[in-house]
C-alpha cells in the first residue's frame, strides 16, 4: 500500500515529465520528420524568447501575483530598441531595452502597492491594463508600421550573435538562457530576498509580522519580470530580425501555462526555475508536434486550456491533500 502511494506521488511529481517523454513518443511514430535537424533548430528558436519571459513569471506566480504585461513590454522594448540602433549603437541601444523592461515592471509594482492590490485578482486586472498602455505606446512610437533590421546602416553584430551566432555545439541565445538560469535559481534559493518572495506568495500577513519586506519583494518580482522579458524581447528581435509593435501576442498565456504546467502553485509560495524549464520544454514541444501533425490553430488552443486547467486541478488536488 505504501509503494502504492510513493509510486503515485512520483508519477505527480514528475507528471510534465512524462508528458514530455509520450508526446516525443508518439509524434515520432506518426511523424518522423520531428527528429529532423531543421525541426530541431525551429524548436530550440520556439524555446528561447518564451523561457525568458517563463522565467520572470515564475518569480511572480510564488509571489503569489500574476503578470499579463509582458505582451506590451515585449512590443515596447522590441520596437524601441530596434529604433536606437543607428541613432546610439547597439550596445547603448540593448542596454536602453533591458532598462525599459525593468522599469516597466517598476511601474507595475509601484501601481499594485499604490492601488492596494494585495490580491492575484486584482493584478490580473492592473496588469492586463498596463499591457494595453504598452502596447499602445509601441504602436503610436512605430505608427503601426514593422521596422526590419536589414533596413539599419549599423552594424548589428551583437544582435546578429544573439540571434544566429554560437560558441562551440551551443548557441549564444542558450549560454545567456543558461546563465540566467543559474543566477535565478541561486538568487531564489540561496538569498533572504529569494526567501522573501516565497514568504510573499506564503503569507503576506505573517511576512509583515515577521519584518518581511514585502512591499519591496513585490516590486522586486514585477522588475525581475520585466528585466527577463525585455531579454526575451531581445532573443526574439535578435532571431526574426524584424520589430512589430504587436510581436508580444501570447506570450503572457504560453508563459503563465509553462509556470504553472512546470508545478509553480497559482496561490503562490511555492515553486522552481529549475521545473518551469520543463513547462516551457512541455509547451513548445506540444506546439511544435501539433503543428508537424497539421492540427488546426483552434484545436490548439483547446489543448492548452485544458493542459492548464488540468495542472490547476492537479495544483489544488495536491494541496488539499497536504493539508493545506
């Protein structure tokens, strides 16, 4: 009996796993073309913006809090820096796009605490209104119209090593992904700022009693979320070559499925860098095997929405059980 139910507990644990390793399977016997080099590299290019962004959510969702500005600051840190290139350079430039994207995250922080949004609900709402004004500024800064990179008399060797360039067998896209990952996954487990966000998302009660900076690690997750997102703004740009004002579009969902796919709890608190790597790995392959099988786009759209409520189901089941 007892076997029974570590086997159990495993196979939860490790449930986007197996996902994985079936939907590999399967997609492989039906369409061999997946293990292609060509639909290897266009999985490893779906990969890189959305785990970015994947990464700065996570930190948000175990705050207890959600982000659907990303779209927005995607568009705005995507059109502006493009836009720079020639007048600045292009390290000034990046440096620009990586400052817009924390400072929009600011923003939002400071307009949740402002606003008394303690509540995930409540940020939806505020965040999802930020996206728009993003978004809207990228729109009104290009007039609508889609800058090409081509077009730049610049040089733009940085961006261009980013998009295409490679060290070795490894991309540079994947060396500055791994990077970030390991800073991450230290700062959220080996620091008190890191321990901070988790009693944030824990009990913002409690947290307050206990000295817990609260206030300041919520603003410390919306500026992580807008750093990362303006890096993968950057990735993106770096490898489409192009600059449209609405190139965020569904990030913010593909992002939020990956978290929350990956095992980081909707209520905050609880989660991993380290598993929502897995989410996004989860989500691209899915999105890249249904697209080798000519699964409609609608049908697509189906099968994320009911992965995610599945991983909430899954999310709330476990917590019950633990008591909590």
């Amino acid at each position: 009996m007892n076997i029974g139910i570590k086997l159990k507990k495993i196979l939860l644990e490790y449930l986007v796993l197996v996902f994985i390793v079936l939907l590999v399977i399967v997609t492989v016997i039906v369409e061999p073309k997946f293990m292609t080099g060509p639909n290897l590299s266009n999985i490893m290019r779906q990969f890189g913006p959305l785990s970015f962004v994947a990464l700065g959510m996570t930190f948000v969702i175990i705050g207890g809090y959600i982000d659907l500005s990303v779209t927005g600051i995607i568009s705005l840190v995507t059109v502006i820096t493009v836009s720079l290139i020639d007048p600045i350079g292009q390290i000034p430039a990046l440096i620009v796009g990586l400052v817009i994207g924390a400072g929009a995250g600011l923003i939002n922080g400071l307009l949740l605490i402002a606003g008394g949004a303690n509540t995930q609900a409540k940020a939806l709402f505020i965040t999802y209104g930020m996206s728009s004004l993003y978004g809207a500024l990228a729109l009104m800064y290009t007039g609508g119209a889609t800058a090409h990179m081509s077009w730049l008399e610049t040089s733009q060797t940085v961006f261009t090593a980013i998009g295409s360039g490679n060290v070795g067998f490894l991309s540079v896209s994947f060396i500055v992904f791994l990077a970030c990952l390991f800073v991450l996954y230290v700062f959220l487990n080996n620091t008190h700022e890191g321990r901070a966000i988790h009693v944030l998302g824990g009990n913002k009660v409690a947290g307050e009693l206990s000295g817990v900076p609260v206030k300041r690690s919520l603003v410390l997750i919306y500026m992580l979320c807008g750093f990362m997102s303006a890096v993968g703004a950057v990735v993106l740009f770096s490898r489409t070559t192009m600059a449209m004002p609405a190139c965020g579009k569904g990030y913010e969902v593909n992002a939020i499925l990956a978290v929350v796919v990956g095992g980081t709890s909707l209520k905050g608190g609880n989660g991993s860098v380290l598993r929502t790597v897995l989410g996004v790995l989860l989500v691209t392959l899915m999105a890249n095997c249904l697209d080798l099988l000519r699964v409609s786009t609608y049908y697509q759209t189906v099968f994320k929405g009911l992965i995610l409520v599945l991983a909430i189901w899954l999310d709330n089941r476990n917590k019950q059980q633990g008591g909590e």
